[in-house]
C-alpha cells in the first residue's frame, strides 16, 4: 500500500482480486479512460525514502460496467478536474487497462461513485465487466448496483432512454400510419373488386 504504481501491471494480483481501492488524482480523460496519478499511503518516517522508490507515470482507468455514450464522454471531460483526488475500486485488469469503479468526494462524508452516477443520468448503459473475479455472489453485488442505476434513468427517461423513448413514439406513428395505409389500400382494391363483380 506504500508502493506507487505506475503501471497496471505491477498492482500485485491479489490487490484485485480483493477489489482494493487506491487513491489517485487525475491526470487528464481520454476518450474512454481517465489517467490517474496514483498516491500511495504516505507513512512520515519513509517519506523521502518513498519518493526516491516512486516511479514516473500513470495508470489507465476505465469506468466498469458502463459502456458510455457520446455525452457521456464530453460530461466526463467536463466534470473531471486535472489534479482532482479520487479513489478506484480495482476489478480487473486488462493489458495495461484497469476496470475499477471510480469514486469522487463531493463534500463531507458524500462519495460518488461515477459509475452510478453516469447510468443515473442515462449518459450510458450497463456492460459485462470483463474477467471480474467469481467470488460467489460478490461480482452480483456490483452489477445490481449498475442496473439499478440504469432503471432509475430509464424510468425518468433520462439521456438515451428519453431519445429511445421518442424514437419508439415516432416509430409506432410511422408504422400505424402505414398500418392505416395498408387498410385502406385493401378496402379500395376490395369496393373496386365489387364493384367490378357486381356489375
């Protein structure tokens, strides 16, 4: 817990298999990952003998369980701070990619986990967390947490559930309205029909 870790590789195996958090602050937010800066427990009679052990570089950090949106990207970028502390949650690693959940202080005691939260806002949706250890019943824990974040925006119809809601609206308008078509097309041809036998 002392060890700075510049690479994901060198977090030992147990750390994540335990799901340890580690603290960090933020580099900067790509794409799909934030690049965290990670701070180890600082004891005060190994400090200077510390940052002669700590290496340069940072860890990547993907948010698990949410495949996010495209506004879901940009509000990550918007409300992740260069230098801002955090903690993450290690779940998994992939190559030199972590799957954690990540979580910010947001005053006192109040930590958000921004896994939930972006699921709450509808900004994405939840995704298999990949090679998440089967310790029974612990990995469902961590998906009940997502999915119920996920209903709660689906219910509000929030981010893409309220675009997807519109989208089944004007689909159901478009496919009554050749429904209508489609009948009335039948009854033309059928008066045409009797017309045409009757006489």
């Amino acid at each position: 817990m002392v060890t700075k870790f510049t690479r994901a590789k060198d977090i030992p195996e147990q750390f994540i298999k335990k799901n340890v958090k580690l603290r960090g602050k933020v580099v900067c937010v790509n794409e799909e990952t934030i690049e965290i800066d990670h701070i180890p427990i600082s004891l005060p009679v190994l400090r200077s003998v510390q940052k002669k052990w700590h290496g340069q570089g940072s860890l990547l950090v993907r948010l698990a369980g949410v495949e996010l949106t495209q506004d879901g990207k940009i509000w990550l970028q918007n409300n992740l701070q260069p230098s801002e502390m955090l903690w993450f949650q290690l779940l998994n690693r992939e190559d030199s990619m972590l799957d954690c959940f990540v979580f910010i202080n947001r005053g006192g005691f109040i930590n958000d986990c921004l896994n939930v939260v972006l699921l709450k806002e509808g900004l994405g949706r939840t995704a298999y967390i990949r090679g998440i250890h089967p310790v029974p019943g612990h990995h469902l824990a961590f998906y009940k947490r997502l999915l119920q974040a996920e209903i709660k925006a689906q219910k509000a119809r929030k981010g893409l559930w309220k675009q997807e809601s519109q989208m089944n609206i004007l689909t159901s308008t478009v496919l009554s309205n050749s429904i209508i078509q489609h009948v009335k097309q039948f009854f033309s041809l059928m008066t045409n029909y009797w017309k045409k036998f009757r006489s």
